[in-house]
C-alpha cells in the first residue's frame, strides 16, 4: 500500500467525518423543531440557526462522494450498487428536507407552512437514520463477487446492527443540533434545549452497549483490530459521559465539543474498523482493499495537488462563514422580520 493510497482513505474519512459534525448539527436542528418548538415562530427560530450554513456543509457530502469516486472507483462502484435502494433513499430525504426551508417559508397559508415544517423533520430523520444503516452496513461481510458485484439482501442490509446504527447516530446527530441551538439561541429555547439534552443523554448508554454486542457478533473488528476498537468505543462512551456532565453543568462548548469528539470517534471506528480493506466479503478471496480499489498513482497525485491547493481556501470560507454570522437568535427577532414581511 503507498503513501497516497493510505492518504486518500484517510481523506474520504476525514470529509464523512466533517460531514456529520457540520450536518449532523444540521439534522439535529431539525429534528428538535419537533422536540423543541411549539409554533412556526419557534421552529423559525431553530432554522434560522442553520439557515446561513446548511447546504454548504453538505458540500462535504458531496466532496466524500468524489473523492472516493476519483480515488477509489471500485469501493464507490460496489457500494453504490450494493446499497443502491439505501442511498436512493438517503437522496430522497435530502431533496425533501432541501426544499422545506424554502417553501415554509415562502407557503401562503398556515397548512401549508406546518407540512413543510413536517417535511423538515422527517427529512432530517430518515437523513440521519439511514446514514447510520449505511455506514454499520457496510463494515458487515456482504456478498461480493470476484467482479466486485454486491448482491445484498433485505437482512444484509436491515439488520441488528444496521438498525442500532441507525438509531446511534440519529441520536448522536440530536444531541449535536441540541448542542449547537444552546450555542445559537436565546430565551427559552435555550434552555429548553439544555434541559431536554441533559434527559435525553440517557437513552445514549444502553444503546451504545447494544451496538458495541451487535459489532462483536456482526463485525470482525474485535478479531483485526481488538485494541483500536475497543479503545475507540470506549473514546465514544468517554465523551458521551463528557457531554452528559458539561450540559448538566451548563458548558455549552465543552458539550458542544464532546458530542463532536463522539461523532468523530464514531467515524474512526468503522474507517479502522475496516483498514486495510472497504468493504468486507463473505468468501475472504473477493473482499475490497484499499489497494484493489484505488486508482493510479497518476489520478492520486493529481489530486493530491488539488487538495493542497483547495484545502487551506474551504476551510478559510468556512471558517469566515460562521464567524461572519456567529450570533444568538432571539424569538423576538423572528417575530419581528415576520411582522414586518406581513405588513410589506
């Protein structure tokens, strides 16, 4: 395995990871509208937390995608085959809950606005969900054949530990939207999110104990790499007991940072979990390396290039963007935009 190969996996990680730290909050947001908010003014008031940032951070998203499109066609081909009916639905829930914003805002009348609020929620659910079957899917043997085809079927892909994947980080995507609206709002919405985090935090333990049992009987993780697993999980279960205590204690970044930490370690874990390979066959011969997967050394090195130059120009933007529009949404401040748009 050369440099670039090793670089380029750990690059797809990396862009996954950022996609559900930034998202993740995203989808957290949307689903509290639900959990936090009792009018539209409310739900406003989450949304306009997010609202100057949710579509960019999905360009990491997208950037995960072609990266392992350009870096590692096979593992893209085979998984986006194997799990083409999962992702067709991941997409469907990204288009709807992409429209919502706008079309809420923009409906004429009050049905219309609480349907796409609706649309919103479930959008921001089933994104969370499904992404968390996807990933806990794929580092479970599947079977592959010697042209790389997946042929999975409804167990292969709905499963215990697919399932418990699902409800993990659904949860873990809640408690970083919880997090981020006590970072981003005021009133009593800032606190409510406080006070329903700090309850919600746990149902995050006897999860994380099922889903740690499913791994060691639906993975090989403990049996490759039993210390880099078991040091992972026991990171995730550190920082949820982190941010459990900081929210208590009323630490908004410290909580904040910890749930952050958590669905980093989540990503590591199933990136080790699965190193040296991508996806893991049934018959041992026809499993998906690193090596097999990649590209020429000529596609890596080019776009090794690119991504020094891109890099350090994304993470200046992103790091503007927020700075730029860093500040606590009051319900007043919705309620009078409103007023104001009503009377125009």
């Amino acid at each position: 395995m050369s440099f670039l190969q090793l670089l380029w996996y750990f690059v797809v990680g990396l862009l996954f990871a950022a996609f559900l730290v930034l998202d993740g909050a995203d989808l957290g947001i949307g689903m509290a509208t639900r959990f936090l908010a009792f009018n539209y003014d409310e739900r406003q008031q989450l949304l306009r937390t997010i609202g100057p940032h949710w579509d960019g951070n999905e360009v990491f998203l997208i950037a995960a995608g072609g990266s392992m499109f350009a870096s590692m066609p096979m593992w893209y081909a085979s998984l986006f085959s194997g799990f083409y009916l999962l992702l067709f639905l991941v997409l469907i829930a990204l288009i709807f809950r992409g429209v919502s914003f706008e079309f809420a805002e923009n409906a004429e009348t009050k049905k219309g606005r609480n349907a796409w609020m609706w649309t919103n929620f479930w959008g921001s659910l089933f994104t969370a969900f499904l992404f968390g079957m996807l990933f806990t899917a794929m580092i479970q043997p599947v079977p592959i054949d010697a042209q790389g085809n997946i042929f999975a079927s409804f167990l292969d892909v709905v499963n215990p530990l697919s399932l418990l994947g699902g409800v993990a980080l659904t949860a873990l995507c809640l408690y970083q939207g919880l997090h981020y609206a006590t970072l981003r709002t005021s009133g009593l919405m800032r606190d409510h999110a406080a006070t329903l985090c700090g309850n919600l935090y746990w149902a995050a333990y006897p999860v994380e104990v099922l889903f740690a049992i499913s791994l060691y009987f639906q993975t090989d993780f403990f049996v490759t790499h039993p210390l880099a697993t078991l040091f992972f999980l026991v990171v995730i279960v550190a920082t949820t007991v982190w941010g459990h205590i900081a929210t208590i204690r009323d630490r908004e970044w410290s909580a904040y940072i910890a749930s952050t930490v958590t669905l980093t370690a989540l990503v590591a874990l199933i990136f080790v979990g699965l190193f040296p390979n991508v996806l893991i066959a049934r018959n041992p011969v026809h499993t998906i390396s690193i090596v097999s997967a990649s590209a020429t050394s000529y596609t890596l090195g080019v776009m090794t290039v690119v991504l020094c130059i891109l890099l350090p120009i994304v993470i200046a933007y992103f790091a503007w963007s927020y700075i730029s529009q860093w500040h606590r949404v009051s319900l007043q401040e919705v309620q009078e935009d409103q007023e104001d748009q009503d009377g125009y």
